[in-house]
C-alpha cells in the first residue's frame, strides 16, 4: 500500500538527517501497527 512506501521514504530521509543518530523507531496500534509491519518487509537501508 502506498502508506508503507510513504513510511519507507521518512525512514529513509530521518535516518541520514544530521541530527539522527540513524536508529528510526515507529509506534502505533492497530492499522498503523499493519503499516509499520508492512514497510518492515520493505527493508528500509537505514
């Protein structure tokens, strides 16, 4: 779903910013505990 790939993208991004240490966390219940299921399987390269 194009939420995963949004989250992909943000985790992406957060993780090079200067100000992150490269460690991306994600939280949530529910629906937003599928996405974050889902854009795992994506393999961010953080």
């Amino acid at each position: 779903p194009q939420e995963a790939i949004d989250f992909y993208d943000c985790i992406e991004w957060a993780g090079v910013q200067e100000w992150s240490n490269g460690k991306v966390g994600l939280n949530g219940i529910s629906y937003y505990a599928m996405n974050q299921w889902q854009v795992a399987s994506l393999q961010p390269h953080i």
